[in-house]
C-alpha cells in the first residue's frame, strides 16, 4: 500500500496526501476527511523509515513490555538485546503500562518504522491488532506468554506448575490459610499462577476456600503494601498465615507493610513471590520465589524471530515453555504446628 494508493482512492493528488500527513492545518476540511477516510479504508500506514531504505524493512526489531519499572522485564530485554547484538540488529523499547490503548500506538509506530518483527508480552489474550500486523508482513513473537495459533512462535514459563510449587512448599509446612496477591486478573501469567496453587492445594487434600485471592490493580510494589494491609485488617482467626505474590515486586510491598506493622516474617506470616529478581534475595528477609530463567526468555523469543526472517521457508513455529523452580529463601522458611 503507498501514498499513491490513498491519492487515488481519495481523488486527490500526492502532495495533497503528503500535506494531511504532515501538515493537515493547511488542507480544507472536507479534503483532509476525504484522505483520512481513504487511509482508513486502505489500512495504509505512513513509512516514515523508507526515506532511510533501499528496500525491505530495517535492521530494528520492537520490544513492548508490560512494565518497564520491573526487574523482570528488564533481564528479558537484556536477553533479547544479548541476542539481536550479536546479529548487528538494534531493539526499539517500548513500555505498554498495561494499557490496551498505549499498546495499540506503540505498535502503529513500530510498523510506521518497518521492522522486521515485534516481541511482546501482550495486555489482552486475544489481540486482532497483531494478527494484522503479521498480515502486514511484520513477524511476531509472543514473549512470557503462550500462543494459542500453530503459526505464531511463543516463548514462555509454565506458569501453572511456577503456582504449584509455590503453595506445595507452603502447604508442605503447614500453612492452612493462604492468600494469594495479584493482579490484574486479566494478565495470563496472574491466573495461571493462582490456578497452579489450587492445584496443589487439592494434591494436598485442601480445597479452595485455603486460598484467598486478594486482587491488585497492578503488579507493583504499591499494590502489595495496599493488598497486606487489607489481610492484615482481617480478624486473627481468619487471617493468612502466608503469602503467595503474583510477582517479586508485589512481595517486597507486603513485606514492607508486614515490617511496618511490626509482623514476623516468617514466624507470623510465611510470603514467597514470583519472578526471583535481584531484588529478591537482597530484601531485608531474603524473600523465597519462584525463579523464571528471564534472559533466556528474551534470547531465546529473538532467536526465533531472527530464524523466522532469515528462513521464512524452512522456519519452525514453535512455543516453547521453559519450566520454574523453586528457591527457598529465609522469608518462608517456618513450619507451622497449628493454625
């Protein structure tokens, strides 16, 4: 699709085209409506990178993450720029917030550059923006998410078991009354990790009501100080004795706000999180997590995005799943005798 493709559909000249572009105050509004309705309907995204092309696409591949603050997402891109280095390629960082919308423009501007693929942990399971832009011609990657469709590669963490080994250590040691934090519920990786802990809890001859689900609006530091303080309002009787995180950052605020509340950690409340960032084992109680492998993630998404551009005939979808393990840490390391 090219310029001359939106100047003829809207009757219009190139330059009347390049001036809605580029300085639409100078074009009459009926024009400029008539040209935006054509690129509408023509699906044309302006390339503003072709001035710098010859032909094909760029030496650039786009990264989106769901949140730049965390370590997490950080050591992925480390992977993914480990690996792109050494292929003379350069990484385009884009931070999505968690925000479908902010996504959404993020990859306009990624496919405005022309490069030669996306990676990306996704706000939303099911998102049509990427399928066209693989219609499009720009590959993509899924990344510490799995894919559902036999032609799209993915990179990811089984989660489900990351969830079970969590709440089998702390049911092993006696914990009856568990909360899980996390959130929001609409993330994957959020459910699949709570769903693994019912698993394990059944495999314990435990049922539901031991895992209280306390949701957070986001994975962050904030939110797990807010979601201790409300397990801390409940009566002692009711009151978790530990702490399942979706994530590292939501571990280190409870464990801030326990701490505040002057609450032993992990004589009154056990906790583990998710991820074992750096952070994890620096706390001021060694914080017990379940570790994903994330520079491997990151390296191992751009391999594949680089085998799929170089080899588009003889390239092999694949979604691969890497498995968690436990590490155990001071921050769980408590057996109950009673509850």
């Amino acid at each position: 699709m090219s310029i001359r493709d939106v100047a003829s559909q809207a009757g219009v000249s190139v330059g009347t085209v390049s001036n809605v572009l580029n300085r639409p105050d100078i074009v009459a509004a009926s024009t400029r409506n008539r040209v935006l309705a054509a690129i509408s309907e023509l699906g044309f995204v302006p390339n503003d990178a072709a001035r710098q092309l010859r032909r094909g696409r760029g030496r650039t591949l786009g990264l989106v993450v769901l949140d730049v603050a965390n370590p997490f997402f950080t050591d992925v891109a480390k992977g993914v720029e480990d690996a792109t280095g050494a292929a003379g390629m350069a990484v385009i960082f884009c931070n999505s917030d968690g925000d479908p919308a902010k996504e959404s423009r993020y990859l306009d501007l990624l496919e405005e550059q022309r490069v030669q693929g996306v990676l990306i942990t996704p706000v939303d399971d099911a998102n049509e923006r990427l399928v066209r832009l693989r219609e499009r011609g720009v590959l993509v990657i899924l990344l510490d998410r799995r894919s559902t469709r036999p032609d799209v590669c993915s990179v990811a963490v089984d989660d489900r078991l990351g969830g079970e080994l969590a709440i089998r250590h702390l049911a092993e040691a006696g914990h009856r009354r568990i909360a899980f934090v996390g959130g929001p519920w609409r993330l994957e990786q959020v459910r699949d990790r709570y769903h693994g802990g019912l698993h394990a809890l059944r495999e314990a001859g435990l049922t539901e009501e031991h895992l209280r689900r306390f949701e957070t609006p986001s994975p962050t530091v904030a939110a797990g100080r807010d979601a201790a303080s409300r397990i801390l309002g409940l009566p002692r009787s009711a009151r978790a004795t530990a702490v399942f995180c979706a994530n590292d950052l939501l571990a280190l605020g409870v464990l801030q706000e326990l701490t505040r509340q002057q609450v032993r950690v992990p004589e009154d409340i056990a906790l583990v999180g998710y991820d074992d960032i750096d952070f994890a084992a620096a706390a001021a109680v060694p914080l017990s997590s379940v570790r994903q492998p994330r520079q491997r993630l990151g390296q191992t998404a751009a391999r594949l995005m680089l085998d799929e551009s170089n080899n588009p005939d003889g390239h092999q979808h694949q979604q691969v799943i890497f498995e968690p393990e436990l590490v155990v840490r001071e921050s769980s390391q408590f057996t109950r005798t009673a509850n």
